[in-house]
C-alpha cells in the first residue's frame, strides 16, 4: 500500500476501523521460520495485532508436520475460498500461506485482493504493506509508503506504520529526519512495547553514522 510523493493528495477510501493491532529484514527470516510463524499466525489469530516485529515473535522450531499443516490449511483456504470468493479475510489468509511457501508473486496478488476486498481496512493494509516491503528486501516502496501514510491518517499512534515510513526517509538518504522520526515513536510508546528494540538499534545505527550523541536525540535515562 504506493508512487506518489509523501505530500501527495491521499485517497480517502479507507473506512475508519478498530485496529488493535521485522527488526527490519536486513537479514531475512528463512523460509521454514516463515513457515512456523504463520502455523502460529492461523492458531492464535490476526498478525496485525498488536503490531509487534516479525523477529521478536515466538517461533516454534518447525519440523515435517509444521509444513504439511501449512499445505493442509492452504486447502482448506482453498475451498473457503470456492464459497466466499469475496471474504477478505479468507484472501488474507490465502496470501500469507503463498508468502510461507516461497510463491511472492501469488501471495501479493492474493494480499491485493484482499486489501481491496476489504476496502482498504486498515490491519489487512499494514499485513499487505509490509509483505511488500519483505518481498522488496527491506526495501520500503513507493506502495508500501502510501499505505503506511493512509494507515496514519485513521491511527496516528500506530507504530508499524511510522517506523517503516521513517525508514523509508533513511532508505531516501535523510538519515537526520529519519533519526528524528524514530525520536518521536520512542517518546510516545509504552515501555513494554516490542517496537521499542528496534526502534533504539535504528536511532544507535543512524546516531552512529551521522556522529551525534544519541542522547541528542534521545534523551531517556531508561534507554537499554
């Protein structure tokens, strides 16, 4: 979620909704962690909530029968599918099965269907945002940009998304605004929040690279 320009107009097609809900992927996870984590994903529930970073969630080291749950669920998607061909939820779901298997191009497609199915709902927008941003290599697109900025516009608070928009302001070459973004998300979250690790490593790394104190930047007696 786009090739706009970070002022550009927005569309207003996002219906406001409840959502409650990757260190980023400079090392990628392997295929069988993707694989374990999205088992877990259908067990427990909707990835999107409560935004917490693909490598700090709890992976179940994954064996056979991990990955022929996957391929016995992807049938049972496929069949819901057959009888609800314009459930959002069931392309979400469809979407991030093809992701597990290595199959980027289908799940993309699938992931689009549902953000639009679901006219643009806001968790299924962040899940498909950041699967660009995953098949990108880290890479925070032009797609992927608006759509965090669409997300922002009806959660302001939402961490996922301002992270990832500050990172596309480093990825963009102004590591200083990004550094002050990433400034601002660790002054407004809860100390437990997950997103706060990462978080401080971007704000080491960039401090690091510009030569500032990052005290400068954040100055919180509690900071790991």
């Amino acid at each position: 979620k786009r090739l706009l320009s970070s002022r550009r107009k927005i569309p207003e097609k996002i219906q406001k909704t409840d959502t409650n809900k990757y260190k980023i992927l400079s090392v990628f996870l392997s295929m069988y962690i993707i694989i374990a984590s999205l088992v877990l994903y259908l067990d427990a529930g909707s990835p999107s909530l409560p935004s917490k970073p693909f490598n700090q969630q709890k992976i179940v080291e994954p064996d056979k029968n991990k990955v022929n749950q996957v391929y016995l669920r992807l049938a049972t998607v496929k069949n819901r599918l057959s009888n609800e061909p314009h459930n959002p939820n069931v392309w979400r779901d469809l979407g991030l099965l093809r992701l597990s298997l290595g199959e980027d191009n289908s799940a993309i497609k699938a992931l689009s269907m549902a953000f639009n199915l679901s006219d643009e709902r806001p968790d299924i927008a962040s899940i498909y945002a950041e699967t660009l941003v995953y098949i990108a290599k880290g890479k925070v697109t032009p797609e992927a940009k608006i759509i965090f900025e669409k997300i922002l516009i009806y959660n302001n608070d939402e961490p996922k998304a301002q992270y990832f928009l500050a990172l596309d302001l480093y990825q963009r070459g102004m590591p200083k605004k990004a550094l002050e973004k990433w400034q601002k998300i660790a002054a407004i979250l809860p100390n437990n929040s997950p997103w706060l690790p990462k978080i401080y490593d971007k704000i080491r790394q960039t401090s690091k690279e510009l030569d500032v104190e990052i005290k400068s930047y954040l100055p919180i007696a509690n900071m790991p």
